[in-house]
C-alpha cells in the first residue's frame, strides 16, 4: 500500500511540474505575439519618420497588466532602427 501512495504522489508530482511548465510556456508565447503585433506598429511609425508611440495599446503599453513594453525611438545611435524592450517577463 505504501508502495502505491508512494507512486501516485510521484505521478502527481510530476502532473503538478508540467502544467506549471505548459502553463509558462503559453504565457511566454502570449508575450512574443503581442511584442510582434507592436513591433510591427512601432516599424510603421517609424517608415512614417514619427516617434514610436505604443498609447493605442492602452494600459500603458503594459501587456496583461504586468509586463511593460518600452520602445527607444533610436537604437545604437541609428535613427533608423528601434528597439522594444519587455520588462518583468519571468
């Protein structure tokens, strides 16, 4: 009987292990889609020559209310490029 126990807690151990896993993994991909959707607003703004402005996005350009996407309008010295930064991504 001990023996019994001692597998179903290890089974459920593991169960526990690999849904906090899956569940990581869909938020890491909730989070790189949405910094796509925004990459490709911020690109447009700067074909356009506009500084990059993530305010359509509402909440402060936060996604999901915790993570803060930061856009620097240029990048390296390069007013051409740009870049987005994510921040409070576990």
């Amino acid at each position: 009987m001990l023996g019994v126990l001692a597998v179903a807690g290890v089974l459920s151990i593991g169960g526990v292990a690999g849904y906090r896993y899956a569940m990581d993994k869909m938020n890491a991909n909730d989070i790189i889609n949405e910094v796509k959707k925004r990459a490709v607003t911020a690109s447009q703004q700067r074909i356009l020559g506009q500084n990059i402005s993530l305010a359509e996005y509402g909440d402060n350009g936060r996604i999901k209310g915790i993570h803060t996407v930061t856009a620097t309008n240029d990048y390296a010295g390069d007013k051409g490029f740009f870049a987005l930064t994510v921040s409070a991504v576990p």
